[in-house]
C-alpha cells in the first residue's frame, strides 16, 4: 500500500525520526536506540507500515555506513595511525582473533561443520561501527581511553573486513545461490574460480588506492576552481557512490573502497571540504539505516524460536565480554574504562548483515542459518544502548572507581576550598598553578585514566560526570568556595553550570566558555566569572605581533589591556541584543569602530615619554626610530 508512494515512505521514515529519537533522548536511551524501536514499531511485525519496501530501504540506508566509512578514513591520517598502532593491531588484532576462535570452537561442539562455524564467527566477532561510534559522540567519551580503545578495534575490525570476503569463497561447501531480485546480481566475479575470485577483490581494492591518490586530487581541484559548492557536493557524491557501486559488482561491501579511499585522500587539501559535504547525508542515512535494521527484525523467527535465538544472542554477548575484559586487563586499562570498552563492544555489527548475504550467495552458509544469524545480530545491536546504559547507571556505580572514592567523601569534606571540574588541557594549567601556591584542590574527571596518575601527584580526584549532585556532594560543593568548570563540552557545561545552580547556590563558578556564543549562554544563565579559552592567547599573539612590528612593549600591553576591558564591557551588552540580528549587528559595527579609535587616539596621545623600561635594552632604538618615522608619515 506504502509502498506505491516515494514520499509517503519518506514521510514515515522522517516522522519516525522526528518523534522517536527526541524521546529516546529525554529518557537516556540515546539517539541509536531511538532508531531502532522506532523501526520494530513501524515494521511487519508492529504496525505494518513499512512492508516489503522496506529491504530496498535498507539497501539504500547502507550508503550511510558507506558515507560514515569514509568520513572515518578522511579521519585517520598517517600520524593518528601510527600513534594508535599499538592499539589498532593488537587490542583489535587480538580481538577479532580471539573471538572467531572462541566462536569457532563453541559452534563446532553445538555440532556445527567447522566452516559454517568459521564463516559464522568471523562475522560475529565484528561490531557495529555506525552503533557505536555515535553512541560513544553522543555520550561524550570517544575521546577517552575507552573510547579511544573501541575506535582502534572498530577500525581493525571494519580493515579486517576485507580478507574476511577473500576467505569466505574457499571455505564454501554448498552451491551458489543466483538472485533474481537485482540486488547482488550479474557481478564481474560471478562463476569464476575461487582463487580468481580473491585476485579480482585485491586487483579492485588497489585500483581504488591508486585511483584515490592519482586522479581524485586533481579533479577536485579541476571542480574547485568553478568556486561552485554544489558542484563540489555532487562531485564527492559520485566519488563515493561510484565506489560503491565498483566494490558491489566484484562482491565486497562498498563501505569498504570508499574506507580506503578516505584514508588515502586523508592528507589531501580538500579533506575538510569533503566532510562537510557529506556530513549532513551521513547523518540522515544512518538514522534510515537504523530504522531499517529495526523494521528488518524478523519476529515470526524470533517468535519461533526465541529460546535459540536469545540463548545464542547471550552467548554472543558473553564471549565478547569475556575476550574484552581480558584484552582491556592485558593492555593496562582501569577497571571504569575496561567496563565502557566492554559493553561498548559486546554486540554483532553491521557488517554481519553483508557478510551473511554474501555467505549465503556462495554457498559458504546455508539460507536458514544466515538467517538466524541476522537475528542474532539486530537483537544484539538493539540491546547495546541498554546495556551501555545498564552500566553506566548500575554497574559503574556498584563496581567502579566511583563507589570507592565516594567512601573518601568523609575525608574531603570541608578540605579544599576549590573544585576544577575536567582537567584537561586547560583545567591542568589552572590546578597547577593552584596546587604550586598550596592551594587544595578536588578534581572531578570523566576520564578514569588520569585518576590514578593525579593521585599520585596528590590531587584528590573523582571518578565522573560533574553534573551529578551527589557527586558535587561527595565532592565538599557544599563547603567549599568556588568551581572552576574547565569541561571541553559546551552542552556539558552549560548542565554542570545548571546543576550547581540549582543545588550548590552559594558556590561561586568560573567557567571556561568555547566561543562567544558558548558565553553568551552561561552569561543568560548568571555566571560572572566567563573565560573564553582562546581570549588570552589570542591576546598575547596580538601584543608580540605588534612588538615584532615595532611597537613599543608599553603600547602593545596597553593595547591589550584597552582590548580586554573594551571587549568584555560589548560582551555584556551585545549579549542583551544577539537575538535581534539587525541591532546586533549595528551595535557590534559600532564597537569596533569605536574600539580602532580609542588604540589610535592612545597611541597618538602616547609620545615618547611614555615609559621604555618595557622594551628590551637592544629594541629601545629600534622603537624610536619607528615613531619617527610613523610621526613623519602623517605629517
């Protein structure tokens, strides 16, 4: 019924979108999960409102995977690859290596032929990539240990990909299955010899390196000069959806070329460009993408034999559990940070659905095991967002560096005057400075790496998310004298800032703003004490500037301190008017000009009086001679 009409399909994907996802925000499942109900509810087997129609969705949501592939690639520029190499060969090596044996062997004592064993459990130890990776964005910790830990894995796995497709065809056992829908169909390497098979995969793979490194350049440069950005958009479309369709007629997934050709094009000058063309398709297909995975649940199979089905979706996740538990202990990392590494990654991927496909298609597994292991894989991805949410809000709690810190609380109480909430880059800085003149400080970081480390160098740290009043508690927020929020998340701040507002109102707070809109919206809220992290060094490369152009040390700092004061004053007005457009935009002209006269009127006034006990002995001439000079100028 549906089916007949384009946009009614559009209009129920995207409503599914609009409504689902919001609410699975608000209740803390997050956006993936959102996706995922979102399509059981619509599909077959719920409200029938996505049919049949719904494979060719799902074969036309799967360029969102090909699309975030890309945009990975685009990502992992040679340096990135070398500083994680440790991680990505061997935690990701090991992992997939691990797995597939464990798989191997517990399928065969179920009484399963070893290649059908093999060929399963080389698709059951991948993980989905498009799951995770925007879980772990939304949450806020792809950059931790964790996180980064996982990223290295999933991009082992996503490379591991493609020897998995060249062994598929010599473990197969059973004749080739031709289908008659279109999809798949009529490819280069159909009835030819195994052996030629994996040459045709790896000759393609290189043609698309080469292509990528030789050709791509220089045509987009030939498409950049016409200074036309829709044309730039339509050109990295079919660059990657002609990629696509290459890798899909020598039977590889086409996530993979166009992985590849982001990687080689990862160093080019139009890297920046190519993400933000494709981003916003990414975004939009990889929420059909997981609609689709939701709809495409067979319940009627699940239903059947939920006994099976469920029992295998434990012991997929178990095992993976348990490989990953072991890795993250052999390669050194906290318990806290182990935990979110685990379940991050207990679940089947994405690219279990191809890798069935095409198992099934040459004759490696047989239609109703391939189908079975569909199941398995969309009920474990469907279940990943609630068990990362079951260890975030149970077992890191129970298990985790948290618990043990928070039976410290006693201790802090009443200690320390100041709170640094992140201590990154720029919270390091102010606690240092603090520390050194023998000031207590209480460090609450997400990241449970650094805990054991700021110990030793005798902070007295928090394992967690400075949001949490009970945390802020445990903390002494309600003894002590101010907090320093130096979080790099603007959203996370803006909730920290809400928090200690609402529970902790007598606590001062200094905050550390991302940008000028970001302080503009913690100036709405009433903080006093805003920090643009960029003001200051910003400043002092504007004061060596004109020093380096021959103004005075004494001028250059004044400038700056003129600067300051002018800027800071505009913010608190032009924050009361940003909302009207028009105003804003009058007024802020205005400061400006006003500012590049008060400098020039200040440097006139200046003379040579002023003091040049400022400059360096060996640039006191040098000085002079320029306002000589300038004097002379506007004379």
């Amino acid at each position: 019924m549906y089916g007949e009409s384009l946009f009614v399909q559009a209009f129920i994907y995207l409503g599914a979108a609009v409504i689902s996802v919001p609410i699975a925000k608000r209740l803390g499942l997050g956006s993936v999960l959102g996706y995922l109900l979102a399509g059981m509810i619509l599909g077959p087997f719920g409200l029938n409102l996505i049919g049949e129609e719904g494979q060719d969705v799902m074969h036309f949501a799967e360029f969102g995977v090909v699309m975030m592939l890309f945009l990975i690639g685009l990502e992992l520029q040679p340096q990135l690859l070398w500083r994680l190499r440790r991680s990505i060969l061997g935690l990701g090596g090991l992992q997939v290596t691990l797995s597939t044996l464990l798989g191997t062997l517990g399928l065969s004592l179920f009484g399963l032929q070893w290649q059908f064993a093999l060929a399963i459990s080389l698709s059951l130890a991948l993980s989905s990539t498009a799951l995770i990776l925007q879980t772990l964005n939304e949450k806020g910790i792809i950059k931790t240990g964790a996180g980064q830990s996982a990223f290295a894995v999933l991009l082992f796995q996503d490379i591991a990909v493609i020897p998995i497709l060249a062994l598929l065809p010599l473990i197969a056992t059973l004749p080739e299955i031709i289908s008659s829908s279109g999809h798949g169909s009529h490819t280069w390497v159909e009835g030819m010899p195994p052996l030629i098979k994996t040459a045709v995969v790896f000759l393609s793979i290189i043609v698309i390196i080469l292509a990528a490194r030789y050709l791509m350049r220089p045509v987009f440069r030939f498409i950049a000069r016409a200074r036309l950005r829709e044309i730039f958009t339509a050109a990295a479309l079919l660059i990657v959806i002609g990629i696509a369709l290459i890798m899909t007629k020598v039977g590889l997934s086409p996530a993979l070329g166009t992985f590849l050709a982001g990687v080689v094009l990862a160093n080019s000058e139009y890297r920046h460009e190519l993400e933000g063309n494709i981003e916003p398709f990414k975004g939009l297909l990889l929420g059909v993408f997981f609609i689709a995975v939701g709809s495409s649940l067979d319940f009627n199979l699940v239903l059947e034999n939920p006994g099976r089905i469920f029992g295998f979706v434990g012991l997929l996740i178990l095992a993976k559990i348990v490989v990953l538990f072991i890795l993250g202990r052999f390669f050194r990392m906290g318990l806290d940070q182990n935990l979110i590494f685990i379940f991050a990654l207990a679940q089947g991927g994405e690219f279990a659905f191809v890798l069935a496909s095409f198992a099934v298609q040459n004759g490696v597994l047989p239609v109703g095991i391939g189908n079975q292991m569909v199941a398995v894989v969309a009920v474990s991805m469907a279940l990943t967002p609630l068990l990362m949410l079951l260890n975030e809000k149970l077992i890191l709690p129970r298990f985790g560096t948290r618990e043990s810190e928070e039976q410290e609380a006693d201790d802090i109480h009443g200690d320390n005057p100041v709170i640094i909430a992140g201590f990154g880059n720029f919270g390091s800085i102010v606690g240092r400075l603090l520390h050194a003149n023998n000031v207590g400080t209480t460090v609450l970081e997400y990241d449970s790496d650094h805990v054991e480390t700021l110990r030793k160098l005798g902070y007295k740290v928090f394992y967690g998310d400075a949001s949490r009043t009970d945390l802020l508690a445990a903390a002494g927020a309600e003894q002590a004298r101010f907090i320093i929020i130096s979080v790099g998340d603007a959203e996370k701040t803006l909730e920290i800032v809400e928090t200690v507002k609402r529970n902790f109102p007598n606590l001062s707070i200094l905050v550390r703003a991302i940008g000028r809109s970001h302080a503009y919206e913690l100036m709405d809220l009433g903080v006093d004490h805003v920090y643009r992290d960029t003001l200051d060094t910003s400043l002092k490369m504007g004061v060596d500037a004109l020093k380096l152009l021959g103004y005075r040390s004494h001028h250059a700092h004044r400038a700056s301190q003129k600067f300051r004061q002018h800027d800071e004053a505009m913010m608190a007005e032009l924050a009361e008017m940003r909302h009207d457009t028009g105003a804003y935009i009058s007024r802020a002209r205005q400061a400006i000009f006003n500012l590049q006269e008060l400098l020039k009127m200040d440097l006139e006034d200046g003379g040579e009086d002023q003091d040049f006990g400022w400059d360096p002995t060996s640039r006191r001439e040098e000085a002079r001679e320029y306002l000589k000079k300038q004097k002379k100028g506007d004379e």
